[in-house]
C-alpha cells in the first residue's frame, strides 16, 4: 500500500497531527516503517467524525479489537479521500479568475460547510471549476449559478440516498436476519461497494445522457413552435402542455396508523406505478411530494389517458385510490421545475377530486379529441387563487353504454 506520512494523513483527514498521535497511542492507527498507509486516511476521518458525534474511540478500538466491528467498509471508493492541490482556495479563485466568495458559496449550495481561503483545494472543487468558468464566461449570473449547483446536489443526494436504503432494507436487514454477526455485514457492504462503484458512475452517466438529450430536444421543438406562431405560421400551438397531479387518498392517515416505513413502500410502488405510465404517454415527473407527484405532459390527450391508467392502475397494484387534477396551458420552466397559473390550477383542481377520481377544467376539455374519453359536468367551484369559479368535468373512460346512447342521440 501506497506510504503516507504523518502530515499528508493530517491534511487528507482534516484533523491536526496531535490527534493522529492520540489515535496512534490508542492503536487505531500504526506506523509500519516509520509510515502510515492510504488505509489509515479513511480510519482517522472516520474516528473524527465519530467522536464529533459522541462516540468514543477509544471504545471504537477496544469492539474493532474483539471482533464485534469491522471497519472494512472503509476500504469501499465512497471512503477514498483524494490528497487535495498544492493550492489554497484564495489562490484557486485568482488562478481561474472565480470569485472567492462563489467557489465557497458552491459548496453551501451543495449543502457543505465554506471552505477556509487558506485551505487547499479539493481534486474535486477544481473539477467544479471547469464548469462555473464556462457560466461565467457565457454571461450567467452568480446566483444563477449556485442555483443550478444547487440542484445537482439535491437529486444527486437523492440517487445515494436511495441507494443506501435499498442496501439497507432489501441486503443488510436480510444478512442480519439470517444471523450474520455485525463485522460480517460491514465487510459485505465493502465487497458490495467495490463492485458496483463502476457500473453506478456509467449508469448515471447513461441516464443523464439519455434524459438530456430528450430534453433539449423537447425544449428545441417548443422553440421552433414558438417561432413559427410568432411568424403566423402555426394557427393555433397544438402542443399545449398540461399538468397532471397525482396524490394517494388517505396517505397521512395511512402513516400515523401503520407507521413511515409501510407508508413509504407504498409510496415507493405508486411513484413505479405513474412513472412507467407517464413515461409511456410521452410525459414525465416534474416534482415528487411523497404520497404523490407532478408530471408533465405535451399534450392534453396523453394527459388524460395516461391519468385513467394510474387512476385504474393504484387499486390493481393493492394501492389505495388516487385523486388526480388535470389543466391544460402555458407554463413556464425553471431549474428543472414549472411554476405559473396552469400549475396552480391543476394543484387546486386535485384537491376536489375525490377518492378515485380525476378532475379537469374546460381548457383540457377542449383540447381532447380521444374518442376513448369522455367527460362529466362535475359543478362549478372557487378555487383559491383563481378569480373567476371553475368549471370542473370528471373524466372518465368510454365504455359500451356510453357508445349506445351516441348511437341513439345521433
């Protein structure tokens, strides 16, 4: 293994030499030759960490030493702790001529602590510098900027998240079940990390692709649109989007009755349940709030259909009814999300549906022409917000009944 010295351990692990020699006179770390190994980095930061929280590490030691804690997973990549540039961040900044202020704003956008000027730069921070050169340089605000790194950082804790609970939930409470001591479960996660280190990173890279290039594609169509319809070449803008909320009918008394964790499978089925549908009717999720969601459409048409599976889709899949609201109009994107009246309007309208029911306006009424759905006067109604009262329809699936009485009328 790779020799560190006593000063290079200090530095990566963030703590000062005389606690690396209160560590070494406990035995949590040893010199072999006079020098550390790379190993040593990840106990020191993690011992440190411990101890900020309350833990001992003196007794860390003494239930490493009999075998009741392995600490193996520290070998797993999210534990490499890269040496940092022989560069402070107030140099940094001047050397790519980056405010200083921004580079450590970034990290308080990411959600971590500002780093000191006098700190040396992470590998990583000078990775995050390639790209805010770039903004700067293409005329993008500074807020604007941590804004989107903002957003980075909130759906990329959201993947890792997701990733420990499932090793939690579906590998280490099986392992522990079946008797496997504590030491045994912390080395499967360290095998489990390194094999799948890899393969994450290009999955990630894989859906970001696939996910950009849909988007930017989309945005570029809406563009060409828009262009046409200023030049009175496009009569009427066919690809009005709509909104689609979605939410689960009694999911918070579902939660104080049995508790987060039922709830939240729950959750977890019906957010694979709309999205496959949503996803196969050319929409997609917008915001996810838990018991529910809002997605996306192009069109009113898809919005409709796609909003009768889910609705048919949640009892099928043992769900409790979902209530889904439906408006059709302009709306406008911001850091991935879509803000304005239409969204507002399709929020209010989902509220009024009840169990099992979905519910839209006269502006997606006069956009469907699916000969599959048909639409029932539901009332009239103030919503908050909204000035004039709204005339809401039920919308519902055509079936052979419905069919006869054409027939007759016609």
């Amino acid at each position: 293994m790779t020799p560190v010295s006593i000063e290079q351990l200090a530095q990566r692990a963030g703590v000062d030499e005389a606690y690396v020699r209160r560590l070494e006179e406990l035995g949590a770390v040893r010199r072999r030759e006079g020098r550390f190994v790379e190993r040593d980095v990840h106990v020191v930061a993690l011992l440190h960490m411990w101890e900020a929280a309350g833990l001992s590490p003196r007794s860390i030691v003494e239930v490493v030493e009999d075998g009741r804690l392995a600490l193996d997973f520290l070998d797993a990549p999210a534990w490499e702790l890269p040496e940092p540039l022989p560069i402070t961040y107030r140099e940094f900044a001047a050397e790519q001529a980056i405010p200083l202020h921004l580079m450590q704003g970034l990290q308080e956008a990411m959600g971590f602590a500002a780093p000191d000027p006098d700190d040396r730069v992470s590998r990583d921070d000078a990775v995050l510098a390639e790209l805010v050169r770039v903004l700067l340089d293409i005329g993008a605000p500074e807020q604007g900027i941590r804004r989107l790194f903002r957003v980075y950082a909130d759906n990329i804790r959201r993947l890792v998240s997701a990733e420990a609970d499932l090793y939690v939930e579906e590998l280490e409470e099986a392992w522990m079940g079946s008797g496997a001591a504590e030491s045994e479960v912390m080395r499967r996660g360290a095998e489990l990390g390194r094999r799948v280190a890899g393969p994450v990173d290009a999955v990630i890279r894989a859906i970001y692709h696939r996910h950009r290039q849909h988007v930017w594609t989309e945005f570029s169509i809406q563009r060409a649109e828009a262009a046409l319809e200023h030049a009175g070449l496009l009569e009427r803008a066919a690809s009005t989007p709509a909104i689609c909320f979605v939410d689960m009918t009694g999911y918070t008394r579902l939660t104080e009755e049995e508790g987060d964790e039922f709830s939240a499978r729950l959750a977890t089925t019906l957010a694979a349940l709309v999205d496959e549908i949503s996803r196969r009717h050319g929409g997609r999720a917008i915001r996810w709030l838990g018991d529910g969601g809002l997605f996306y459409f192009p069109k009113a048409n898809e919005a409709v259909r796609a909003s009768l599976e889910m609705s048919e889709g949640a009892p099928a899949a043992g769900l409790p009814p979902t209530h889904i609201g439906i408006q059709t109009g302009p709306v406008v994107f911001r850091d991935g999300d879509v803000y304005g009246r239409t969204v507002n309007v399709a929020s209010r309208i989902a509220d009024r549906a009840a169990a099992g029911e979905i519910l839209t306006s006269a502006e997606t009424v006069g956009r469907v022409d699916d000969g599959e759905v048909r639409f029932e006067e539901a009332g009239t109604v103030e919503l908050k917000g909204v000035a004039a009262p709204v005339t809401l329809y039920r919308v519902l699936r055509r079936d052979d009944a419905d069919d006869a009485v054409l027939r007759s009328v016609s």
